[in-house]
C-alpha cells in the first residue's frame, strides 16, 4: 500500500506552536493550493485549502521560518479523522501528516529576484548529488558536450 502526497501552496495564516502534555510539538496550518486548470464557467483557478499537521522538529521548524502568504511545499501522508459533533453527527475531516518540509521560494524570489529556492528535509547530509564528472551522456541520446568553463548553456 501507498500514501504519499506532496502539496505546494501558500500559508493561510501564521503557524501556531502548541505542545501536548507530555511536550511534543505540534503545529496545525492550512495551505491554499491552486488547482492546474480553470472554471469553464468564471475562468478563474480554483483553490483547495487542505489542513496540514506537523509534529516534532517539523513542527518547530514551521513555526519558526514560516508565515501568512509564504510558500511551503509538504510531503507527507493522508490521513482522516473521525469524531461526533455536538449534535450527534459522525464527522470526518482529512489532513496530510507532514513527514518533511520544504521552502517554496527563496527571500529573493519573494521579494523579485530569480535563483532556485532552499529547502528542508530529513535526508541525511550523505545524500548529495555526485560531481559533474560521475555523469556520462547516453549513447545516441542527442545529447552535447558542456564546455568546462563554469556556464550552463540554459
């Protein structure tokens, strides 16, 4: 079985550090997520706005470099949860349980600027990308030689 979902959207509001009674920390935040594709009817994007729950160092982490408007990227889990309202009804909501975090800008590009955005994650520093040389072109790929002075030709 799988459940892995990854959402990209902006913040709704500021996140909220809580603590259970025994001291885990908690945070609950919600992320405007803009559909790909328009209303035939208004011609506008809609937007779904799903609840997401973070725990432990995650949630410090959110609470602590977010806020309102920023964008977040969050991979993670969907789980549901039941309960009874206080008229008796059976309730059910759905939210993803983030297991890591991600930047979804850079200051710059939030502020106007154009370089590729930090991100957060629980993989362990080891994992690293190889140096340019480890990588060879495919056999007919199509593919060029870069010239070693430092540019990307894109």
């Amino acid at each position: 079985m799988l459940n892995r979902i990854v959402i990209m959207g902006r913040l709704t509001r500021d996140p909220e550090l809580r603590r259970t009674q025994s001291g885990v920390a908690v945070t609950t935040i919600t992320v405007a997520v803009d559909r790909d594709y328009q209303s035939r009817d208004s011609q506008e994007k809609q937007t779904d706005f799903i609840d997401v729950v973070a725990w432990r160092s995650t949630a410090e982490f959110v609470s602590k470099y977010f806020t309102k408007g920023k964008m977040i990227v969050v991979d993670g889990s969907l789980q549901s949860r039941k309960w009874t309202d206080k008229n008796g009804q059976n309730r059910i909501s759905w939210e993803v349980q983030a297991d890591n975090v991600y930047f979804g800008e850079s200051r710059r590009d939030a502020q106007g600027g154009d370089y590729a955005a930090p991100s957060y994650g629980s993989a362990p520093s080891s994992y690293s990308n190889p140096p340019a040389e480890n990588y060879s072109a495919p056999a007919g790929g199509g593919f060029s030689e870069v010239e070693e002075d430092g540019e990307l030709p894109f």
